[in-house]
C-alpha cells in the first residue's frame, strides 16, 4: 500500500500506515480540489464547532464557537463576511449550536452554561434571551427538529450527574419545556429524520436508533456496535435508507450502513481520507456528504450512489502533520447559496464553495462465476494518487477530473484488468468487471545453515508483495501454498541470521523447489542476556515507563473512552453514576472528555506480551513500563517525557556492507502529537543520525533494516539509541519495544539464485542510492538497481506522508535507472524547503531515502 496520500483512499478495513516525519508548519501548504476558499476569519485564539443560519429573508450567517462564546458573522457576500455580534459565554473548549426559526440554541461542556438561546429576530443585533438550566446545566452537543419543534440535548449532566440524553418542547422557544429523558448510555450526539432519532454512543461503542412517534416517551428500536467502533456522529442519505457514520478514534472510517432493515443494518462501505487520521462529523445536504475530518481539513463526497461515496473535493486548513485533534472541528452546508463554511481549532472561520469539475467512474468487480471482490485496488493511471478499493459488494466510485482515464483494477491471486474511459464534467460511467483467477502452485523448500547446513526452524518464509507467508519445521522445510503464476521475490529471515532472498517462477502444475542457506549474525542480541545494553540517558525525563530488560506481560487497549483525572485523584477510582460513560478515578468538572480523551484508545495490544524472537515462547526483550499483564495500559506507559535505550558499541570497521537489523515495537494513541519512537545511530557517541522518527501506532513486531553506509561512515563503535517519549501537550499511551538487535556484513551473503535464469548474483534485488546533491535546490538525482526487470513505482513523499511527485510507474528493464526531480508538484508548483522521502517499489520490496530540499 503506498504511502499515506491526501487524496481519496477508500478502504474494505483501514490498516495503519507508516509517515516518516512530522513537519513543522513551514513545510506544507493548504491544499484543495474542486473546493474554492472565499474568505478566511481568524479573530479569536481558540474554536470548536460551526453551524449555518438562515434568517427569514434569505440573508445568510456564519455561527462560529470560541473559547469565550459564540461569534455571529454575515457572510450572505461570502467573500466579504463580517462580525454582526458576539455572546459571551462561561470558558469552554466545547460550544456546539442549531438554528430553530430565529434562534439559535448553544450548548457548553462549562459547568452552569447551559443551554444559550439567542435571538436572531434582527440578525444583524443578536440577543441573548435566555439560558436555560433547569434540568441540567451542561450538554455536548445539540440537535433540533425543525419540523416539530424539538430540542434534543445530547451528552447532558447536573454539575457531575450524568442525565443522558433530554427531549425538549420549543413551544415556547425561549423557554424549552422538559418532555423525556434517556440516561442508559451516554448519547454523545443523534440526528433526527421524520420520527426516527438516530443516536451515537460513543462511550459503549454503540449506534441507537428511537422511535421519537411520542417525543415524552422515546422507545428504543435497534442498536449495534462493530469493529474498532466509537460511534461519534452521523446523518442519513436523503431518502433516509442509508446512515453515515464517523468513528472519533484513531486511524477511523466513516462507515456506511443499510437501515432497510433496523435489525440487520448491514455495513455496506467504509472509507478514510488518510488512516493516520480521526473523522469528525457529516452532513448531509443532497447529493454531497460533507466531512469534517480534523487534520484533513473539508471532505466532499458524491452522494448520489449512497452507498458508495466518491470524493470529489477538499480543502485542507491544517497543514501540519495528520492524526490528532487539530484542523477542522464542523462543516456547515445548510446555506440555500451553495456557501458552505468550516471551523479550525486554531484558525477559525473558512468560508467556501464548490466546484464540481469531475465526472463519475463507476466500477463492480467481480469473479468469473458472477460473486463480487472485496477489496479490489482501482488506481487511476493518469494520476495513481487517485484511488480507492471495492467494498462489500465488490463496488467503488471514483471522481475523476475530466479527460481520458484508464483504471487499473488489480487483487492477489487475479489477473488485472485494466477499464478506460472518457470523462467529462457531471458524468456518470459505470462498468462491470469480470476478473479471472490466476491459476495457483506451490513453492516448497528448506532452510539451512550456512557452513554445516543445519536445519534451521521457524524462519520465516514470505512471499513478498502478497499475503503469502509460512515458517520452516524442525527440519527447516517450508511450504506455501496457493501462489499465483507468476515472478516473485521469496526471502527467509531467522533472528540471528543474515536473511535472503530469491528470485522464483510460479507455474501451475509445477512445484517449485526454493532452498536458503543463511550466515550466522556477526554480531546478535536475542535479549535473554545482559549484553551491556544502557536502559537510560543523562537527560530522560519521563516519570514512568523507563525501559527495561524483562519478560514482556502485556496490555490491551479498552474500547472505551477515558475520563480524565480530578486534582489528587487516583487511577481505579469511584466510577461515574448509572447510566454515566466509563471512566476512572473522581471526573473533572469542567468537561466530559477533555481533549484528547475522545477517541483516545483504541483496541488491541499495547504493550507486547511476547518478545519477537520466533520459537522460544518467554523470551526477554527490552520494554518501556513493563506492568502487570493485563493491567491498565495507561499505569505503567512512557509519561512526562522521553526514555533512551542505547545498544553497547558495536565494531562494523571491518565490514565491506555492515547493515544492522532489529525488531521494534510501538503503540501511540494521540497521532500527530509530539509522542514518537526515534531512533538514531552514531558512530563516535557524539553525533547522532536520526534513521526513523516513528509518530504513528503499529502495535506489533516489526523489522527495521538499514545500511549502516546510508546514515554513517562505519567505525568499531557504532551505536544505536531508541527514544521513546510522551511529550506535553497531549498526555497519552506511549509504549515501545525492542527485541533481536544484530549486525552483519551484506557482502558476505551467499549468492542469490534466479530460479527463473539459473543465474546466481549477490547483487541485491532493488538497490536505491541516496540522492545527488543532498540538499538539493534544483535538480536532484537518484539511481534505482534492479536485478531483474519489472514493474517499478517511484515517488517523492513530503514529511507527512503526502505523495508529492510520481517519478517512474511502469516496467523497468534490468540494472540502472537514474530518475531526476525537479522539486515541482504534480500539478507542476514549486514545493517548499524541507525534508522529503523518495521511495521506490519493486520485485516485492519498497525501498527509501532521504532528500533535504532547500528553496
């Protein structure tokens, strides 16, 4: 899968992906499609959410929360808005309203805020009538029926009484009258159609839906959760058939789901902009589901197949790294204009309009007996940026700019298949794919040990570039079965071996014998010994969670949002009252979830609960916090600063290719922060090289392998160091690992076999040279060393993991092939300074490097 694009990604299942860098805000620039800004707003330090108001005579206004209260703008000339009011209210991070007729209702996280009426009779004068607190006194979100002047406040409580979910009479509209309420589950926010209420509770992971017939007396229809759910918001496609829903958790879809029938309401589709990042909120408004997706700044999606959704348009207003809590907090479309504006944390209020120069490309992949393919890739050729995959029933829409398009559609296991067409400005192209199943052998071999040709047992044999995969047995034999016809790169990796790799055919009928023999390490570290490793550095400062030797016990991440603690309290405390979101120890009394704590875990492991070396069941590793297992991932996590863990000086002067290997773990719950693992190498223990800077969570094992050369000149005392650290502002989940640390000489390798020449080379299959110059400001060059000719994608990344530039996407013929950027876009604009990745894939392998460059 390529690296994180900003552009459309649409997933069966999101799968965590990997940036290499946070950039600072000087590095990147606004980026949009098909989305025109008309004005921009920044008055105040602070914002949160947003919504539209349209008085009696069709002038239209911008309703923008602050910190401090509730500013009133007129943008009914959308480029040239201005400030007509502002209503003071209580200090809050949260400020959420609605329009009925002429009023405005603002709810608070503030203690005492209550609900805010504000009159908007003459618009251009807002007044505060009234406030109401009666039956509670906070609420987190609001939500009206227009149609039967009703208010429905989600998320309420009296000072720290949960009282759930009320429903109340806007009869009298300055003076909401109290009809039902619902305190099983707190409602964090709903959506009504006609006399169904649609509610999200995020706490229990769970969407409800009420029959609100008899608004005194809602009854409870259906209710669901689903994978990885935290149910925040949603809305319903126009004939109300199809609800939209957007999970607030890290690394989340928004998701689609089929309410024809309330009790099986199958999920359909589900798609992200970017996996590293959190969807907000939806709406809405025809055929165009607007997003606010957080970091990614605006989402516009084509609507008009619900059950599909195609982004077309974008505007990001946040162009720092992605993940966290930052950028867009809510979208407002309801303006009869064709405005629609958003609100940024930090920057306030967007005024926008969209352009709709696509066309749709509609596609349905399916087998050759008719069944339809999940999770089919379909890469627009022009502008491989453009993607997305097939979804439940095998279907995917993509919004293409006009022109002549072909769409590769390709799946593991299938022939691709390849759909061209020529789009123009509102069309509406559909093609059903029938894609033929490869025919499928077996590879088999053995393993062995170079020198006495032992059998080695639990190597791990991969078939790179599929999910193909198995381990050696006692005798070091292998199978894998089920493998396409076609050529592939095998490799075999045991700890404490060099690994391998060799070039192979596949052919039906055939079975294809592969063997290894791989080198003993120079230099390995299972970690069950005191190697001399240093478990910290003069200036850690983290409070907990310093690294250390030891069996690893491991934690699992709950599904449930935490509460943050009270001055004084202790973690395991007295939990909210009935019906009140999970939490631990005493509640603050200033918010229901403090930022980041919506959406801060997420489930699975955290800390490890086994090392990474293969076949020894209760190995040591080294491991940040090491708590008890099963125990509270947040008792015993990295906290208040960073950790360091530093390999003894390892001597590599005498190796012609030293490269050095290690298996890493890490999990982070707050993306984007300033949490991260870095990892540097020196080799004089004065100056340091940086060779990843991790701020993404992949709870798992995972081997990193660098060339020593790339990073340093090799001496007898390189060394590396791993930092580990849970930085302020945020105060998250930071937990790291490191296991099976080992050096060796790449040169010494045995030679590889092409199994489909019968050639033996010790030349690698793919070899990126670093760029030249380094930094660059012109023109830079890179080499990429193929061994064998094939196809080869070649990108240039910026520090968030945005493709850039596409260098090379084609077949490659074998040996040397120079590529040159020229420090331009892919719309032809000039970049900015800073770091950037080229990253090459091919034979199976992705290689990477570094470019520095300045303007």
């Amino acid at each position: 899968m390529p690296m994180v694009r900003r552009a459309l990604l649409a997933v069966f299942l999101a799968a965590p992906l990997i940036a290499p860098l946070r950039p600072s805000p000087a590095m990147a620039s606004a980026v949009s499609r098909n989305v025109q800004l008309l004005a921009h707003l920044n008055s105040y330090t602070r914002y949160s959410a947003c919504t539209a108001y349209v008085a009696p005579d069709g002038r239209e206004y911008a309703v923008l929360g602050t910190e401090t209260g509730t500013s009133i703008v007129n943008v009914t000339n959308p480029s040239a808005p201005y400030e007509v009011g502002f209503i003071p209210g209580l200090t809050s991070w949260w400020r959420e309203m609605k329009q009925y007729r002429t009023w405005l209702y603002v709810s608070t996280e503030a203690v005492g805020g209550g609900i805010q009426i504000i009159r908007m009779t003459d618009p251009e004068h807002p007044v505060l009538a009234n406030t109401y607190t009666t039956a509670f006194n906070r609420e987190h979100t609001v939500t009206v029926d227009t149609t039967r002047a009703l208010l429905i406040l989600n998320g309420t409580r009296a000072t720290n009484t949960m009282t759930g979910m009320h429903v109340m009479s806007l009869a009298d509209p300055e003076n909401p009258v109290d009809l039902a309420s619902y305190t099983k589950d707190y409602v964090h926010d709903s959506w009504v159609r006609g006399t169904r209420l649609h509610a999200f509770c995020i706490s229990s992971n769970t969407v409800r839906i009420f029959d609100l017939s008899n608004p005194s007396a809602p009854v409870e229809q259906s209710s669901w959760s689903y994978l990885n759910a935290k149910s925040h918001s949603g809305e319903t496609s126009k004939d109300g058939r199809y609800l939209y829903v957007c999970d607030e958790v890290n690394y989340s879809t928004m998701k689609v789901f089929d309410l024809q029938d309330l009790q099986a309401h199958p999920l359909l589709y589900e798609t992200t902009v970017n996996p590293l990042s959190i969807v907000h909120n939806v709406h809405v408004k025809q055929d165009t589901a607007f997003v606010a997706w957080y970091t990614e700044g605006v989402r516009l999606f084509d609507i008009a197949d619900p059950t599909l959704p195609a982004q077309f348009g974008w505007y990001d207003t946040y162009p720092s790294y992605s993940g966290g809590f930052h950028g867009v907090w809510e979208v407002a479309c309801g303006f009869p204009s064709g405005t629609f504006i958003a609100s940024d944390i930090e920057s306030g209020l967007w005024v926008f309009r969209a352009v709709r120069n696509y066309g749709i490309v509609k596609v349905r992949a399916r087998d050759t007996g008719g069944s339809p393919l999940t999770g089919v890739d379909v890469v627009h050729v022009e502008t491989p940026e453009d993607s997305t995959q097939t979804g439940m029933t095998g279907g995917a829409r993509i919004a293409l700019a006009p022109g002549a398009s072909t769409l590769r559609l390709s799946k593991f296991g299938y022939e691709t298949a390849f759909v061209s067409d020529n789009v123009t400005v509102g069309s509406r192209d559909s093609f059903v794919v029938a894609m033929k199943r490869v025919a499928a052998t077996a590879l088999t071999g053995v393993v062995r040990r170079e020198g006495d040709a032992a059998a080695i047992q639990d190597a791990a044999i991969t078939l790179e570039g599929t999910p193909l995969s198995a381990a050696t047995v006692s005798t070091g034999i292998y199978n894998l079965a089920g493998v396409p016809r076609g050529n592939y790169v095998v490799s075999a990796y045991r700890p404490g071996f060099a690994p391998a790799s060799r070039l192979t055919s596949a052919e039906p009928g055939v079975t294809r014998t592969v063997d290894f023999k791989l080198l003993p390490a120079a230099w390995y570290d299972s970690c069950d010994t005191d190697r001399g490793w240093s478990l910290a550095d003069a200036d850690d400062n983290a409070s907990a969670g310093r690294w250390e030797r030891a069996i690893p016990n491991g934690t699992t991440g709950q599904n449930a949002p935490r509460l943050p603690l009270a001055p004084g309290a202790t973690p395991g405390g007295d939990r909210l009252a009935s019906g009140a979101a999970p939490g631990r120890g005493t509640p603050l009394q200033d918010a229901q979830h403090d930022e980041p704590a919506e959406g801060i875990l997420t489930v699975g492991p955290v800390a490890p609960g086994v090392d990474a070396t293969t076949g020894t069941g209760t190995g040591y590793c080294f491991v940040t916090g090491n708590g008890p297992a099963g125990g509270d991932p947040a008792a015993t996590d990295v906290d208040g600063g960073k950790t360091t863990l530093t390999t003894p000086p390892i001597d590599l002067s005498a190796m012609t290719e030293p490269t050095l290997s290690w298996s890493r773990w890490f999990h982070m719950n707050t993306p984007g922060e300033p949490d991260s693992l870095v990892i540097q190498i020196t080799r004089d223990g004065q100056t340091w090289v940086t060779v990843r800077s991790l701020i993404e969570s992949h709870p798992a094992w995972q081997r990193d392998v660098i060339r020593v050369k790339d990073y340093i000149a090799p001496s007898a005392a390189v060394r590396v160091r791993f930092i580990a650290q849970d930085q302020p502002p945020a105060d998250g989940v930071v937990e790291a690992a490191v296991d099976d640390f080992m050096a060796y000489d790449a040169a010494l390798q045995p030679a590889s076999v092409d199994d489909t020449t019968g050639t033996t080379s010790n030349a690698p299959p793919v070899a990126l040279e670093s760029p030249r110059p380094n930094p660059a400001s012109r023109e830079a060059s890179v080499t990429l060393r193929l061994r064998s000719a094939g196809p080869v994608r070649v990108g240039v990344f910026n520090a968030a993991g945005r493709r850039v530039a596409t260098l090379f996407d084609g077949n490659a013929p074998a040996g040397p092939l120079a590529l040159r950027w020229n420090g331009r876009d892919q719309r032809g604009h000039e970049t900015g300074s800073g770091i950037y990745w080229i990253r090459a894939e091919a034979a199976g392998e992705k290689r990477t490097t570094r470019l520095v460059w300045v303007r």
